[in-house]
C-alpha cells in the first residue's frame, strides 16, 4: 500500500493514525448505540399516544352516551323536539367518534370493541330509542338498563385493558434501555481494552527504543561503552536517530583523543595565566590606591573649591589632607589671621599652637619656608594603652601666598609610620592649590568687604540712592531708599526687582499719577533733559512725605549703563517754606496791628487838640501795642536763642505755686468770662528752674487755653505728682485739637488750619518756646485733646523734696538739707564760703584743724566736704585727710571738693576728689559744682541758688 511507507516514516504519524482509528471506532459505536436508543424511544413514545388516543375516544363515546342516557330518562322528554334534535346530534357525534376508533383499531381487542360499540349504538338509537318515543309505557326499564350496564363494563374493561397496556409498554422500554445500557458499557470496556492496547505498542515502538538511547548516552558521557540495540532497518526518526548516534560515537571517540591532547596544553597555559593573574592583582592594588588618592583629591578640591566660607574651606583642608596622607591628627592656621582647623586635636591644644605660631618649629617653617618632618617620641597621651616605646613623625607645611609669603602652617602627624618623599613632594603640590584657594577666600573677603563698606556709605548717606540699569531693572539701592520705598524692608530685597514691579509699588504709595508719569519721561529723555529739567517731586499718601528725585546717566567705559536716582526727604524744607509764607503773613499782620495803633492814635495826639483824660486814654493804649510789640520781638528773640543754644537758664530752688497764682493773677485782669480754678494735690510743690522761664510757659499756656476758649468756660489748673514728677494740668473747654494736628502742635510757626483759630491770631511760637523751657528742665509737655470739646496741657517737672524747713532773706521759704563741711585755715575765706553756701541752702560746719575736722568726720558724715590742701604746719594736711578718706570704707563715698591755691589737679583728681579749684574763683561756681554733684547722685531735694548772690565776689 502507498500509505503503509507513508506512516512508517514518522513516529508522529504512527501515533495520530492509532489515536485517529480508536476516534473513529469510538465515534461508530456510541452512534450505533445513540440511534438504537432513539428508535426504542420513538417506538414507545407512539404505542403510548395510539394507547391515549383510544383511551380519550372511548370515555369520549362513554361521556357522550351517558349524556343520552340521561336526557332520554326523564319524563318531559319524549314529545321534546329539541331534545330530539340534540340526541340526534349526539348519535352523529358518537358514530363519528367510532369511526374514528376503528380506523386506529389494530389489534383483535380493539377490533371486538368497534364491533361492540356499533352493535350497541344500532340498538340504542335504532330500536329501543325510537320505540321509546313511540311508546314509552310499554318499553320495559329493565332491560335496557341490563343492556346499558353491559355496556359500561364492557368500556370500563376495555379502559383497563388499555391501561395495562400501557404500563406493560413502560416495563418494556425500561428494559430495553437497561440492556442498551449495559451494551454501552461493555462497549466502553472493549474501547479501553483497545486502547490500552494501543498504547503498550506505541510505547514497546517508542519509548524502549528512547530508554536505550538514554541509557547509552549515560555510558557515554560516563567514558564507558555503549551498545545500541535500536534495528536500524527501521524507516521513522528513531532509525535515523540510531545511525546518526552510532555516528556521533565515534566522532566523540575521536574527539576524546584530541582534547586530551588539547588539556595538557592548557594545564600549561593555566599554570601561566596563574602567573600573569597575580601580576594583575598587584597592579590592581595599586591602580586602587591610585584611586582612593584621587578621590581625596578630588574631595579636597571641591571642598576647597565648593564655598567661599574660610571656617569650612579650612575645616574640609585639614580633614581631607588627614585622609589623603593616613594622618592621625592635622592641624592648619592662618599665620596673619586668627582662623583655624584641627583634626583630632583638643581645644588647648589649638590654643597651644596659635599662641606659638611664630616660635619653635613653627619659626623654622616661616623662615625656611619649605616642608619637613621631624621624628618624635610618643607623649603618653598619645600612646594608649602601649608600655613600649612608639614613635611619632610630623609633617609640617608651608601654604605660600602669590608673593611667597606664608598664608597659613599645615602640620600633620602619622603614629609609626614616616612620611615618605614622595608624599612630602605631594602635600607641597597640594599646598599650592590650597593657596590658590585661600587666595580666592582673600580676594572675596577684601570684595565683600568693599562692597559692604560701600554699601554702609550708601547708608549713612541722608538721601536715598537707586541704581538702575538700561532695562529699568535696580541694580544698587541704600537703606534710605528701602525706608522710602516700603518702610522695614533690606536693600538685598530690593535689589534685581524689574521695573514693572518697583516702579507700580511707588507709584502706589505716592499722591496722584504724577510719579510713575514723570519717571518714565525724565529716563526717556535724560540726555536732552538740562540740569533743572532732570528732577521731579512727589508726596507719598501714608507719611505725606515729600520728596524730590534727581536723575543723572551713569556711563561705564564711554557707554550707557543705566541710571541714578537720589530721593531727598524735603519734607521739612517744604513744611519750611509753608511756614515761612505763613509766618510772613502772621507776622505782617501781627506787626501791622499793633504799629496801626500806634501810628494812628500818635497822628491824632500831634495834629488835634484832645483833652488830658484821652490823651492819657491814647497813651495807654499806644503803650499796651508797644508791650505788645515787644512781647511779640521777644518771642523771636528767644527762639533764635535756644536755636543758636545761648538761651542762659538760671536755675534756682523755686516754689511752683507762688509763680502759678501769680500768672492766674495777671491773666484773670484780661478775662471776665472764664473761670480759673487751682486745685493742689500735693505738698511737693519745689522745683529747681529759672523762675522767669517757668513763668513764661505757664503764662504762655493759660493764655492759650483762654484764648482758643472764645466762648468762655472753666479753666483747671490742677497740680499733682506722678512718680518722681511734678504735674501741671491747664484744662479748658475750648476748641480743642484736630487729631492730625497734635504731632506738630509744638513745631516753630505751626499754626492749626482753622477759621476760628485765624480769626483768634497769633505767631505760632508760644508753644515751641514753652516745649523748649520745659525740655532744657528736664521735663516734658504733652497735650490730650478732643475737638470741640477742648484740650489739657501737661507740664511735668522732676520735683525735690527737702527735709529741713528755712528762709532766705526775701523771705522765701527753702528747705535746708545738705550737710557740707568747710576745712579752711584762711578764718576770712573760710567766712566767705559758709555765708556763700547757707545762702545756697545748706548747712555749713568749719573746721581750720585737720586732725580735728576728721574726728568729726568719723562721728556725724557730712554729705559733702570742701577741703583745702595746706592747713596749718604740723596740722593733717588735705592730700592726707583725702587718703584716709578714700580707704575707709564709711567715708570714701562723701564727694570732696578740692579749694586749694595749688594747681595740682590731676594729683587731686587720682586721689578721688569730685571738682578741684583753684583760687581764685567765684563762690557760686563753689556752689553749682556741689549742687550739680549731688543731684547726679540721686540724693532727694535740689538745691537753691539765691538770687540775690553777688556773682562778681571772687574767693
């Protein structure tokens, strides 16, 4: 057969042939088996509907006739034409029914029962049923009702025939398919049997053969020899396979030989790889080391190179120099500066080295300015825990600056192992780069420094400065600047804004759209701009600053760089200028005024004959403009004297309330419609001032308070003390104060800008006269104020409190405090001293002894001593009465002034005295200098200059 070969050929095709017929054998019986099973279903399924459907007719027949049967019992039936008509239709139905049962009759049974039925069904409905209706008297019930009976049973039983037949057809299919069933099974097992089989001959075909060549390969590859049993007649793969492995056999065979051959020489080449491979491993260490030195250079480098900090610069140096060399402690320190870094040293030891930079091995360094090592003992700090003798060897470095000088010192110690020359040749190369790092620090700091001491010029400059480049962009502003373009910001935050940016903030805060209109025109035409055109003012909304800008181009190199603005704060000048105008306006009609008088009542007196009782009217009032006029020149006069700082105070121990009801005296004359009240709540009412002064700003404040009360009204003047000072409220109920004026209620020429208070007059400096009295006292004015409502000025002053009560001889009350001892052996000048000082409100003790002045010393201290240096011979002179002093430890705090004829001051000064003077002088300048001194150490009270001193008396 042609197939035959084709099959044999293959393994695979041996398989899917044996595989494909057990499919097919498997396929023809199931389907065999599958159709008998469906024909036996078939086959039941009609014996059952031909038994149901001679079931249904035959109990239809049944129903039917029972449906006659009782139609025709009943009585009324007989001459009932419908009834009539309705068996007739039942005949019909019944008859049809049993036509239709004989045609599905088969067997004799059935053929019995058709023949019964018609039997029946003539004799119903063709004798007794018409003989009925004839005469159904004379028909006998009985016996049709025996024929009837008959019937029923006869269906009955046909009916139970049917269904055991039915029930047998049941018991027959049940069988049938338990024995196909079985068959199935048997089928299955012969299937397996077959394939089982099958299957034991493709593997005796395949898999034996497979085993042995397995088995063979094993012997191979185990050096043995190997038989091959596979019949190399055969025609599929395995076939091949066998002559290609006995091939391969005796390929391997001879290959054997010569790898043998072949792996002797390779011994011999492996023995001399072995050799150039630890040739390789030498040199590989080394190329590592070369490495790691490499990539601690590379660290140092970009440690030195990273950052422009000298403390890290320094700190990465002596840290990667210690593992660049296997140092186990290092050490660098800048030889003109105090910086350095340490690796493993402690703090002393740091301190040790800088103290002896320029001494031992370091002078050595710096002289010879080349390195070298030195050998050493280890210190036992140094050694541990090791008993023997160690060694230690210092490397020490010059780093040379660009004018080979040296910069800094490096020293580097290593424990047990010297420093070779070659490492030494290394630092030195490394030492110059490190210089050239240091130099770089050098050159940024003496930058940096330059920039900053540029940048403090800037600020201390009063104007603000701004650097713009051709772009609008700032490139340099000083901190003026800042406060003029947002108050708390730093110049580093302004720096590098763009234009768009810095130039909308101002312009934001200024009045107006004047700003950022005048800016961009004055850059834009800058060169044509002259020198008046290239500024321009605005005022800012917040601080209603004003403030001029000016331009000028900035070249570099003879081309635009950008341009420089200077902001200067005019705002006092321009407040100035106002003021002046309004000043000049005040003035001229304050001066007019009173000279219109003057100049008018004069006229009249010179050309009209008056009476003497008008002409003494018209002098009295030209000498009340005249006062005026004066009062107005002085005003002037003092502001210029305390502007120029001449304004002399006399200041003297002076009673607050007399001056206070005197001013309210003078003041009450002028006013009838205001009510001045006094009210004192405190006895500490002495001050130290000069009398006339204090007057003035009293007086200048109530006239104010009188004068802005047009109205009238109460005006307080309330004294009371807070804290260690003395309080003057002048409360009125005029007015009063816009708040936006009270901050410069106290400026020279300020006036409030109201209609009231212009109509009212005035020059604008009575309170910057009184402002100025009080500071120059020490104390203070401040103003509360509602509009409308009127105002409160206070005036504070440091009060004094005395112990002692006295007199002077004006009869002033003063209180007498202090306690000053006089050691004078001149009884005239002595004399002169105490009256001077009494006078002045102390209580004088004299002594002409030394020795007897500081028994008393020691007894009762005095709170100041007046000493003269020669006493009487043989007495204790001043110089030694003011060394015994100063050592003891009761009396060396009692301030000494020295009244001597020796101009020895700095000897008296070392020695501890407050003041030295040298006769002559005045005695109230004896009298201030102690004043002054104890005031300046905070004793209680103040002391009393009396007026009626004779400054021209000389000691």
């Amino acid at each position: 057969m042609k197939l035959n070969p084709y099959i044999t050929k293959s393994l695979s095709r041996q398989v899917v042939s044996l595989m494909t017929g057990c499919i097919i054998l498997f396929i023809a019986g199931t389907g065999i088996l599958f159709y008998q099973l469906q024909s036996l279903h078939a086959e039941y399924i009609h014996h059952r509907q031909t038994i149901v459907e001679k079931q249904l007719l035959v109990e239809d027949i049944l129903d039917q006739y029972h449906t006659v049967f009782l139609n025709s019992a009943s009585k009324n039936v007989v001459n009932n034409e419908e009834v009539k008509e309705q068996a007739v239709q039942e005949e019909t139905s019944i008859r049809k029914k049993m036509e239709q049962f004989k045609a599905i009759a088969t067997s004799k049974e059935d053929r019995n029962m058709s023949n019964r039925l018609e039997t029946f069904s003539d004799y119903y409905f063709s004798e007794h049923l018409p003989s009925f209706r004839a005469s159904p008297e004379n028909i006998g019930g009985t016996q049709i009702s025996a024929h009837i009976s008959d019937f029923r049973s006869l269906i009955k039983s046909y009916l139970g025939n049917l269904t055991e037949k039915r029930d047998e057809n049941v018991k027959d299919l049940t069988k049938e398919q338990s024995i196909l069933q079985g068959v199935f099974v048997g089928f299955v097992l012969i299937f397996l049997i077959i394939f089982l089989f099958i299957i034991r001959s493709i593997i005796r075909n395949i898999g034996k053969p497979l085993a042995d060549f397995s088995a063979a390969a094993n012997e191979i590859a185990a050096g043995r020899d190997a038989v091959i049993t596979v019949n190399e007649s055969r025609k599929d793969e395995l076939g091949v396979l066998s002559i290609a492995f006995k091939k391969m056999v005796s390929s391997v065979q001879e290959k054997e030989q010569e790898l043998m051959a072949h792996n002797e020489e390779l011994l011999a080449q492996q023995d001399e790889l072995q050799a150039q491979q630890n040739e390789l491993q030498v040199t590989l260490g080394i190329i590592r080391d070369n490495e790691q030195k490499l990539t601690r250079r590379n660290e140092l480098i970009n440690g030195i190179s990273s950052t422009l900090n000298k403390n890290e610069v320094l700190k990465s140096i002596v840290f990667n120099m210690s593992k660049i060399i296997s140092a186990d402690r290092g050490m660098i320190a800048l030889v003109h500066e105090d910086a350095s870094s340490s690796f493993g040293i402690s703090e002393n030891g740091v301190k040790q080295f800088r103290n002896n930079i320029h001494s031992g091995l370091n002078y050595r360094l710096l002289k010879e300015k080349k390195p070298f090592t030195i050998k050493r003992e280890q210190l036992d700090a140094e050694k541990g825990y090791h008993e023997n003798t160690n060694y230690s060897y210092d490397l020490y470095l010059p780093v040379l600056s660009t004018f080979q000088e040296v910069d800094a010192i490096m020293v580097f110690s290593r424990y047990g192992t010297p420093f070779t020359d070659q490492e030494v040749e290394e630092c030195e190369t490394l030492a110059k780069q490190i210089s050239t790092s240091l130099d770089k620090i050098k050159l940024y700091e003496q930058t940096e420094g330059n920039r900053r001491l540029n940048q403090d010029i800037l600020n201390t400059i009063k104007e603000g400065i701004q650097l713009i480049d051709q772009d609008g962009k700032v490139v340099q502003v000083n901190q003026p600047f800042c406060d003029i373009y947002n108050a708390g910001s730093a110049p580093e935050q302004v720096i590098d804004l763009p234009w768009e940016k810095w130039s909308a903030e101002m312009s934001d805060q200024t009045e107006g759209d004047r700003f950022l209109r005048s800016l961009d025109v004055a850059i834009q035409h800058l060169e044509e701009a002259n020198h008046e055109q290239r500024s321009f003012t605005f005022k800012k909304k917040e601080t209603n600053q004003v403030i001029k800008v000016y331009f000028e181009a900035l070249r570099y190199r003879e081309e635009g760089f950008g341009t420089i603005l200077v902001y200067r704060d005019i705002t006092k000048e321009y407040e100035v200028d106002q003021m002046k105008s309004e000043f000049v306006s005040t003035v001229s009609h304050e001066l007019r005024t009173p000279l219109a008088s003057v100049l008018g009542f004069t006229e009249l007196m010179l050309n009209k004959p008056l009476k003497p009782e008008r002409q003494t009217k018209y002098l009295q009032t030209i000498y009340n403009e005249a006062k005026r006029l004066t009062a107005l020149i002085n005003d002037f006069l003092d502001v210029q004297k305390m502007e120029s700082g001449k304004q002399i105070y006399e200041k003297k121990y002076v009673e607050i309330l007399p001056l206070i009801q005197k001013v309210i005296e003078h003041l009450e004359i002028n006013t009838e419609h205001h009510d001045i009240q006094l009210q004192i709540e405190t006895s500490d009412l002495m001050i130290l001032g000069d009398r006339i002064k204090i007057e003035q700003a009293f007086t200048n404040l109530l006239s104010n308070s009188i004068k802005y009360s047009p109205d009238g009204g109460r005006i307080l003047v309330r004294v009371h003390t807070r804290n260690d000072m003395l309080s003057i409220d002048i409360e009125d109920e005029g007015l009063g104060i816009p708040k936006e004026s009270l901050p410069h209620l106290f400026q020279k020429f300020y006036r409030v800008d109201n209609s009231d208070r212009r109509r009212i007059g005035g020059t604008g400096l009575g309170l910057a006269i009184v402002d100025e009295i009080i500071k120059s006292h020490g104390g203070q004015v401040t103003v509360v104020s509602q509009y409308g409502q009127g105002s409160t000025f206070t005036i504070s002053l440091p009060r004094v409190t005395q112990k002692g009560m006295g007199s002077n001889h004006d009869g002033q009350s003063i209180k007498l405090s202090y306690e000053i001892m006089v050691i004078e052996d001149d009884i005239n000048l002595a004399e002169l001293l105490k009256y001077e000082l009494m006078d002045s409100g102390f209580h004088v003790n004299y002594f002409n002894s030394g020795r007897k002045a500081f028994q008393e010393l020691k007894k009762s201290p005095p709170d100041a001593i007046v000493l003269d240096i020669l006493l009487e011979e043989g007495e204790m002179d001043g110089w030694g009465i003011l060394r015994e002093l100063k050592v003891s430890a009761g009396l060396k705090e009692i301030p000494v002034f020295i009244s001597t004829a020796l101009d020895e001051r700095e000897k008296g000064l070392s020695l501890g005295a407050k003041d030295y003077l040298v006769k002559p002088y005045k005695p109230s300048q004896l009298s201030k200098v102690i004043m002054h001194t104890l005031l300046s150490n905070s004793k209680k009270g103040q002391i009393l200059i009396p007026h009626s001193c004779n400054e021209d008396d000389q000691v």
